[in-house]
C-alpha cells in the first residue's frame, strides 16, 4: 500500500489548517454562502436534505486496518454511528456538524487520508478493479498506476477548475470489473504483439442524464506516455468542453458531438507538443511506485490445509457462502472474501461504526490488515488462507456482514436517494426494502442466478442504473414517487446501456413488476443463461407484455394517468 512522504503529508496538512480557516471565516460571517461554496466542495462537503455530507476519498478502494478504524471513529463521534460506502469506492458521512468537519479532515491526515477532490469541477478520485494484485486473470496490477495518476492529478494546476468533474477507471484484467467504459477516461492494460505492457484508451464514457459508452481513442499507448497522454486528453476537453451548460459540459458530449474520430485527431496534435515533456513517465518511477504494491508474505503450504474441504462438505450455509462470497485468488491456497453490505433491513452500502472495527479486526488477523472497497458497496479481504474460511465467516455472520447473496438480486446497487440527497426525485433506500422483501428466499435468488440490479434516485445515475441488468430510476410527477425501469444494462466487458420498459410504475408496485419481469426471465431462458442473455436474446417486448399486462397494478395506474390527463 502506497505510504506518504514527506510532500504528501505536509500537502495534507497544510489544506486542512487552510480550510480551518474558511470554516472559521464562514462561521463567523465573514465569507458568504457563494463564497464558501466552492471552498467547500474542493474537500468533499456537500450541502445534503438534512444536514452537510461528508465524502472521503479511498484511492482504488485500498484502505489499511488502521485507516478503517480511523473511519469507524469518526462515525462515531462525529456522525450517527455509520458510513455509507459508495460505487466509486468512497465512503459518505451523512449527519457531520460543519464546525466539525475541519477536525474530522484532522483526523483523517493522521492516517494519510483526506477529502480533496472527492467533489468540484477538477479529476475525482481514480478508481480501479476492487480485485486488482489478486485477480486471476490480471496482465498486470492497475493500482500503480491509478497511484501515479493520482499524484499527477492533486492539486493540478491547470485542472482544478474543468467544464465540469472528471473521473478516470484503470482495469488490469481481462475481465472488466471496473466499469472502465463509462467513465470519462478508461484505461485497459493490455500487451502489444511485443509483449510489451501498456494501454487501451477510452475516451467520453459517462452516466447520469446522457448515459454514454466510452470510445477507444488509442488502442496502445506505451507505459511512458501514460501522463503525457491523460494531459493531452484533459488539455482538449478543457478548452472544448462547454461551460455554458452544466449538462452538457461533460467530456461524453465533446466526444460524441466532435465524433470519436475528430477528438482523437485532437488529442494527438496536442500530444505530439508535449509527450517529449518532463512528464514522461520512466520505468524508475513505476518501479518506485510498484515498490507500494509487493504482495504480501503469503504462505506457501496454505494449499496443503484439507480442513477447508472438509467443512465445506459438512456445512450447507458455509457452502452456500463459499459459492457466492468468495471469489478465486491467484495464489493457490488463498481466497478472495466479499463482505457484504448488503443485509435486508440495511440500506445498501452502509456500515456502523462497530463493524468497521470488526471488520479492520478480521483484516489484521486474516487479510494482512488490508480492505478493499468494491464499485457493488461492498467490502472485500483479498488473500484469506483456505484453512481460515470458516472460522472468518463465524465471524462475519456475527457481525451481520455474511449475507451470502453477492452477485444475485439482493447484492443492489443503491444510492441514498431522497431520504438524504437534494438533488434526489425519490426514494431508494424505501424500496431496496420493499424488493428485500419481496425476494426473501435464498433458493429462489440463487435459481435466478448472476443478476445485478441498480437503482438511482435521479438522472445523476450515482446508483448507475443505465448498467444494471435491471435498473430502477426514481422519478418525480407533480410530487409523487414513481419509478422508471430499465433491462439489459451492462457495466463489464459486454457492455451496453439499458432499455426502458415503458412507462414509470408506481411505488407500491415496484417489487410486484420485478416479480413479473423476472418470471418472463424463468418461463423463456435456456440451460444455463443469465438473465442478461436471456433479454439479448428474447428482446424487450416480452417483458414489457408481462409487466404491463391487462389488471396488473402498474396497467391500472397508467390507465387512470392518462385519463385525468397526467
């Protein structure tokens, strides 16, 4: 894990001493709401339904045991006792006291934290494969590089004040599980005929009220270019991108109104001024930051422990876990542990502060003190010895983070929605609970198999529902909830956006049309498809058939809309 130096700490500091003033100064009126607002968002304060919002940065979802404790801390004297982890593998704090929050930013310097850039017109946290260093089919670990990105990008110059904010993903497997192609800019290692090491780049993907697929741009980019061409990239979308329109100011609506061909022609005349520049990246610095990232003692007789084996013959519910929280690990003897945020009665994403203990507890004793955050709101402890399965899983269960649903219907996406959002047009927390309880029974999730739905609260897409296999997006009319669905969205290698059923359903019967999509999805898949192939396959019109269909609730409802002229 990357440790700071000496300029990184004092960085730290010094922008914590600098916003303690503001505080001071805005508190004692001195500075006004338009004058502090902006002072506030570059450190990750947003004004929220009911009190500030707090959003700290974890760099590629990497956190230490000591980090994690920190966390757990400040949930419990500064907030109500939990946080809320989200899909760009952040954590949110939802009741700080403003005069609280320069301490809070104190307390996180302490252990090489902080909340800068987590919001504001300028390059966001850099996500990455929540699996990245132990992913079996990994050419090679992103987090170095989502490092050095993320020293490039801190308090750069010339990108703090962008058309609008920015986020870049860095996967290193074959398998996309960073969601690289609707991010702003995507970067994918891969090998030229060489086999040399470097990256697919995409340009102009993003969510929210115009979802787009990001464009390959180069199709290999040498290690070394790697910073000059991420500035040749923002350099074109910072004079080009629209400021006149907070809608349209992203880079997906330069690239798709220049064309993908066009904004490449761009990016590689600009390129070609400055990739002989200071910036380009040698092999000593990667080695330097690669240094960070050496994997852990690992034992090598972990394989040779049978007991693991045999527990899994002689318990159900620890097998049941095993198949769907824990992933394989490229180290033979080692497993990879989802720990899941996802229990019925709880919004998704949300911890307390005694499991965050908990958690950096089982982390030190079983995972080399390290947690991950993943892009579902989870957590995951990489590198668990087989022979320590079953006594980590006694653990979690106890602690009410062993649901073993990763990968199925009740492993949701869900942004906080209207119950904390301003920017929210309804609830979502309301009805994850209503769908968790609908779809109550183990078995029936499990013979659904791999299906990922997402839910939003507003075209923001924070809950990235345009990507969910089923997504749900939360919709206003004339003050009454009402919730828009979607199929056939995908964030991973197939990608692909989804298509809207028809018309929004009410909030009462939300989970009763899941229930009737999802049968559609039971009556007509063949041996062994997932819902996904199922829709590619079969379309949307049978669905829609099924979820509108003559008495149903969402029908009705529709029917009386149109006939008082909604």
């Amino acid at each position: 894990m990357y440790q700071y130096d000496y300029y990184d700490q004092t960085l730290v500091n010094e922008r914590v001493a600098q916003y303690r003033g503001q505080v001071r100064r805005f508190l004692a009126g001195e500075l006004s709401d338009d004058e502090f607002r902006p002072l506030r968002l570059m450190n990750g304060l947003y004004l929220q339904r009911h009190a500030p919002m707090l959003r700290v940065a974890i760099p590629y979802g990497l956190l230490s045991s000591r980090q994690m404790r920190t966390l757990a801390h400040i949930a419990r004297r500064y907030d109500q006792g939990y946080g809320h982890f989200t899909t760009r593998q952040n954590i949110q704090y939802n009741w700080p006291k403003l005069e609280d929050t320069p301490d809070i930013l104190a307390d996180l310097a302490q252990v090489q934290m902080h909340a800068i850039q987590t919001s504001g017109n300028c390059i966001r946290n850099v996500t990455a494969d929540h699996l990245a260093g132990v992913a079996p089919d990994e050419i090679e670990d992103p987090r170095i590089y989502c490092e050095i990105i993320r020293q490039w990008s801190t308090f750069h110059p010339e990108f703090s004040y962008l058309p609008r904010k920015f986020k870049i993903a860095v996967t290193g497997a074959t398998h996309d599980r960073a969601a690289a192609q609707v991010h702003d800019i995507g970067l994918r290692l891969v090998r030229d005929e060489a086999g040399q090491t470097g990256f697919q780049v995409l340009a102009g993907g993003g969510l929210g009220r115009t979802p787009l697929i990001g464009r390959v741009i180069r199709e290999f980019l040498p290690q070394r270019d790697l910073l000059t061409y991420l500035e040749a990239i923002l350099r074109v979308y910072n004079q080009h991108g629209r400021r006149d329109n907070i809608y349209k100011a992203r880079i997906k609506i330069l690239v798709k109104a220049l064309g993908a061909e066009k904004f490449r022609e761009q990016v590689e005349a600009e390129w070609e001024c400055i990739k002989n520049s200071g910036l380009a990246l040698e092999q000593a610095e990667i080695e330097r930051v690669r240094h960070y990232f050496t994997p852990p003692p690992y034992d090598t007789d972990a394989a040779a422990d049978l007991s693991f084996e045999q527990w899994l013959k002689a318990d159900k519910a620890f097998a049941a876990w095993i198949q769907h929280n824990v992933a394989a690990h490229k180290v033979a003897g080692y497993r990879n542990v989802f720990v899941a945020l996802k229990e019925p009665n709880v919004p998704p994403g949300d911890i307390t502060a005694g499991q965050m203990d908990e958690v950096a507890d089982l982390a030190d004793r079983y995972s080399f003190g390290m947690i991950r955050a993943t892009h579902h709101q989870n957590l995951l402890l990489a590198g668990v010895r087989q022979a320590d399965l079953y006594p980590l899983w006694h653990a979690l269960k106890g602690q009410k983070l062993a649901a073993p649903v990763i990968g199925t219907l009740a492993d949701m996406i869900c942004c906080p929605g209207l119950d904390f959002c301003s920017l929210a047009n309804a609830s979502s927390i309301s009805i994850a609970s209503q769908i968790n309880e609908k779809f109550d029974r183990l078995d029936y999730l499990y013979d659904l198999g791999d299906l990922r739905l997402n839910m939003s609260g507003c075209m923001n897409a924070c809950g990235h529902h345009h990507v969910g296999h089923i997504g749900i997006l939360g919709v206003d009319k004339k003050g009454e909830e009402w919730y828009q669905i979607s199929l056939g969205g995908s964030s991973e290698n197939d990608v692909s956006l989804g298509d809207i059923l028809g018309p929004s359903v009410p909030k009462t019967d939300v989970a009763n049309t899941l229930e009737r999509i999802l049968r559609v999805y039971v009556e007509r898949r063949e041996d062994g498809e997932r819902f996904l192939e199922t829709f590619r396959r079969i379309g949307l019109e049978p669905f829609r058939m099924q979820a509108y269909a003559p008495g149903s609730k969402a029908a009705k409802q529709e029917e009386q809309r149109h006939a008082v002229g909604y």
